[in-house]
C-alpha cells in the first residue's frame, strides 16, 4: 500500500448552520475513508435559546415537534439520528465513502465522563439508564458495533492499512473517564493555587482511558509494524497552557477587556522569546500558566505521559487525530520533559460554532486571538478558531500530511472553499523527523 488517505470530521450541530463541509467531503475522489471523531449529533432541542440555534428557524433547522427537546430516552435519540440522516449532504457522503466512527460527548450529553454529564441532572432520571439508552441507539445507527459481546461500552479497535498505518480508535469520554476538573474550585483570592491544582491534574489515579483500553493500547502499540501509530480520538492532546490571569477570565466567562488581555500578554511572550528583558511582575504574568480546557488531555496528563513515554520507548511514529472543540489545531507532541514524541492534527468543526462566539470576538479581534494564543501556547504550531470545515489527513512512507480546508460560511447554501485560509502541516518519520513541519 503506498498511501492512505482520510478525511477527518467531527461536531456536526443541525441547528447550527447547512452540512456544507459534508457536501465538500463528498466531491472528493480520493479518500480511502471519512473519520468521524464524534459529535455525530447533538442532544439539544432545537429552540432559539439551545446552543447554537439561534438561526435554525432562519435556515429552516429546527426538529419536528416530536423531537424537538432535550434528548434523554432511547425513542428521542433514535429519532434524532433519524432527522440527521435525511439531510441530503449527510446522505450523499455515506453513500460514496466508508466511515470509521467513535462517539464523543453530545452523543450523549454535554461534557459526559464515566458516571454523569454536565448536561444531566438529577430530574432527568438516572444517567447510567440515559447513557446506555444514548449509546444503544448510536450503535443502531452507526457503522459501528461494541468490541466484546455483551459489553454497551467498548469500542476501541485498531484498523491496519497494510503495513503503512495502524489507526487506533478510542474512546476518550464514556468508558473509563474521571470526572473533569473544575478552574472555579482552584481560584483563591490571591489567585490561582497552583500547587493543588497541579497534585490533582496531574494524579496517578486520575483515568481518561481507563485501566483496560490503555492497556490494549500500549499492547497495540508494542505489536504493530506500521510505519505510522494514528490515535484517532475525540480530543486533543497537545499541551494548551495560558497565563493563569486569562484563564480567570475565560472559567468565570469574563469577556471584556480580554482580547486586550491576551495582546498584553502575547506582546510580552514575544519579548522574552525575542530574548528581551521583562519585569519581576511582567515576567509572572506569562510564566504563571496552567492549561486552558480540562476536558481535553490537559485535564488527564498522568495518562497523557504513559502514552507518550510508550510511543518514545517503541520508537513509533505517532500521529494523534482530534476533534471536540470546532477549531483547527496542530500542535507538537512532548513529554513533560520537552522530548518530541509525536505530532497532533485536529479538524475544525462540520457547523458547530468556534471559539469566536465562545470569547465573543469579532472582526480583527479574531486574527489578534489566533496570533497570541499562537505565541501563548509554546507546542501549538497552527490554529484557525472562527471557521467551519474538515481535514484530509495522507500517509505515504515518506510523510504524514494535513490539509485543512474551511467553507466561508454555514448559514447560506450559497458558499465556497476560503482557499486564502487553507492550511498545510506535515511530519516525517524516523528519529529526526518527528515534528511539524509546513510543506513546500
């Protein structure tokens, strides 16, 4: 096999906006597969007030009355999938390109792990019957089936493209995943406690994978002889850690004055990378970090180092796929001792907005983000926060290649490919070639 090609999507939000990322996919004459890294759909109703439906009455995207709720019971996500499925973009890809699918969290409820969601709550009945009823329906609807029969759960599996590229499928979010962190329950008033917060991010007993799939994994891992070792996964792995006075303001979703913020601080990090003297207080301000989401690897990195020291000791060439957060990221992979182990592409979002409407940042703002969270975040090579649309991963003996494309719009069926944003990172293997790289 002298390539592999796939198309890497996630976040699909109906009420959101039209599937013109699938529709684009779907032109396509080269893809061997499309990774749908979950998100497949979303459980809220469709109301003007439910996230990110404000226009769905607009671009005639709201549910029928039927479904049009909160979905809690096997019935309501049956039907959901239902309505997903008749989208004509949707259709038309199923029909030309084979899936490989986890879920993620919307699947089930915002924000799940093991044991509960931040979207449940107690009048909503048990969440152990929720889940098992949400993924019960998943399976009904998906090219996709539990590892182990009798098992709701397990859907970790390797896929070999001849001896090029093992693809590990995981799950991340409802088999074996801790209960996430919260920022508001480490801010004193004198500040981030750090020393806290560090003793508990980084526990040995804190599981994102659980005690069973990390250990298929490393066994996985140890087994291979392909070339590349793909983790295809829902979130990212990559290191995210911002000035601690920014990310106050983001937990308590405190807006104003941030994009000002961030400048300030990006300006002084571009200082000291310049090698330019800052002040006692300057130089604390961008030193005292911490990372951005929790609910990503960040939030789990006991498990994040056993992953990547196995990757070092094989001697693997890694490659971690991820979706979740509707943006589009490369970043390089390191151990927490500053070892480059592998890479990461994620895909942006197929409708679900970004963090643009997250930090609520509008026009030249947005450049202003991507620039200093660039020069903020010391492993992030790439970022395109305020845009929709997929990625096409290729795999050749000689390099792992992502190609980022955006639509210039999710509101209008009238749209086209933003080639001015488009995007490339590749990495090639072997000891010596294990970072990003932009091709030529």
């Amino acid at each position: 096999m002298d390539s592999v090609r796939l198309a890497v999507v996630s976040c699909a939000n109906y009420p959101a906006g039209y599937f013109n990322v699938y529709r684009e996919v779907s032109k396509r004459e080269d893809l061997d597969v499309v990774v749908n890294l979950g998100d497949y759909i979303y459980e809220y109703s469709s109301a003007a007030d439910s996230y990110a439906a404000a226009d769905a009455a607009t671009l005639n995207r709201t549910f029928p009355a039927d479904n049009d709720l909160e979905l809690i019971r096997l019935k309501d996500y049956r039907r959901r999938y239902g309505i997903y499925r008749d989208d004509a973009d949707l259709q038309t890809l199923h029909s030309k390109v084979p899936f490989i699918v986890v879920w993620d969290d919307h699947e089930v409820a915002n924000d799940a792990w093991e044991n509960g969601a931040a979207n449940h709550n107690t009048g909503e009945g048990d969440y152990g019957t929720r889940k098992l009823e949400a993924l019960q329906a998943y399976f009904e609807w998906m090219p996709i089936r539990p590892v182990f029969e009798g098992s709701d759960e397990a859907i970790f599996r390797t896929f070999r493209f001849g001896n090029l590229v093992d693809l590990h499928m995981l799950d991340t979010r409802h088999m074996g995943r801790d209960e996430q962190l919260d920022y508001l329950d480490y801010f004193t008033a004198t500040g981030l406690d750090q020393a806290r917060f560090t003793a508990d991010v980084g526990s040995t007993n804190r599981t994102l994978l659980g005690a069973e799939q990390l250990l298929w994994l490393r066994a996985s891992l140890g087994y291979s002889t392909a070339t590349w070792q793909v983790l295809g996964q829902q979130i990212l792995m990559g290191r995210m850690n911002l000035p601690a006075e920014l990310l106050v303001k983001i937990a308590t979703e405190d807006f104003d004055g941030l994009p000002a913020m961030l400048g300030e601080l990006a300006q002084l990090k571009g200082i000291q990378l310049a090698g330019g003297t800052l002040t006692q207080e300057e130089s604390a301000r961008i030193n005292t970090a911490a990372p951005y989401n929790l609910d990503a690897w960040d939030g789990y990195q006991y498990e994040r180092e056993v992953v990547l020291g196995t990757a070092k000791q094989l001697n693997k060439n890694l490659v971690v796929l991820a979706g979740d957060t509707h943006n589009a990221w490369a970043n390089n992979l390191k151990d927490k001792d500053g070892h480059q182990i592998g890479v990461e592409f994620a895909t942006a979002s197929v409708s679900s907005p970004g963090l643009e409407e997250y930090l609520e940042l509008q026009g030249d703002q947005i450049a202003g983000a991507e620039q200093g969270i660039g020069l903020l975040a010391d492993d992030l090579d790439y970022l395109n926060i305020n845009q929709r649309g997929y990625m096409v991963v290729t795999f050749t003996a000689e390099e792992a290649r992502a190609d980022w494309y955006f639509v210039d719009t999710v509101k209008s069926r009238d749209y086209a490919i933003d080639t001015a944003r488009s995007a490339s990172r590749s990495v090639r293997p072997g000891a010596d070639g294990r970072y990003l790289e932009t091709p030529a």
